[in-house]
C-alpha cells in the first residue's frame, strides 16, 4: 500500500478538559499517513485519481476547527472515522500534538491506526 503524507498540519482548536480550554483557541499539530494505491494516478496524472491533500487538509481543519474537544484522542478518533468515511481511505494513521501542553515537553499527543493495509 502506498501512503500520502501530510505533515505538521497546524489548526486552531477547542481542546482541553478544563474550563479555561474550552473559552480559548489553542493550536493542535496533525501528522497524517493516508493508505492508497497510487499507481492510477501515477499513471494518469490526474488528481481524480488520487488523494486530494487539499481537499483533506481543508476538511481536517475544519473538523479540529469547528468542534470543541477534551482529548486529544477524541480528535483523532473523529479525523481518522471522517477521512475513511469521506474520502474512502482504506487505512490511515492520524497524530494529533498539542504543543506546550505539559511543561517540559514539546508537545503531547497521540498516534492511532484505524482501517487495513
């Protein structure tokens, strides 16, 4: 299986478990890894034929955007079941950090998995 790659996409967010999250914007840091066979597009040079990593950046970031999370798992689990089910990605592999959370650490988050290779 091939995977599209999608970086260090940076969003606004309301995310947090406390009062004080929930009335503020913080900036959350997606990593994404989205199955494919890339091969027609290659083959084509079509972008109907391929992933649109415009098309799913601008729907994670107005997902992550719109809604108001306390875990960040939430927010993964959401983004991976949304770009399965929108975009038919077999499988994908979502990281959400969300920088400065923990004093000391760069960033915390999480990686899940969902779907088959």
């Amino acid at each position: 299986m091939d995977r599209v790659l999608i970086e260090a996409l940076k969003v606004e967010a309301s995310i947090g478990i406390f009062d004080w999250e929930q009335r503020i914007r913080q900036q959350v840091i997606f990593d994404l890894e989205l199955g494919t066979d890339a091969r027609r597009a290659a083959e084509s040079d079509l972008i109907e034929d391929a992933v649109d990593y415009k098309a799913v950046t601008k729907r994670v970031s107005q997902l992550a955007g719109e809604g108001r999370w306390g875990l960040v798992e939430k927010l993964a689990e959401a983004t991976a079941a949304c770009l399965r089910e929108e975009f038919g990605i077999p499988w994908v592999r979502v990281t959400v950090r969300k920088p400065g959370a923990v004093t000391g650490a760069a960033a915390v988050g999480i990686s899940i998995e969902r779907g088959h290779e």
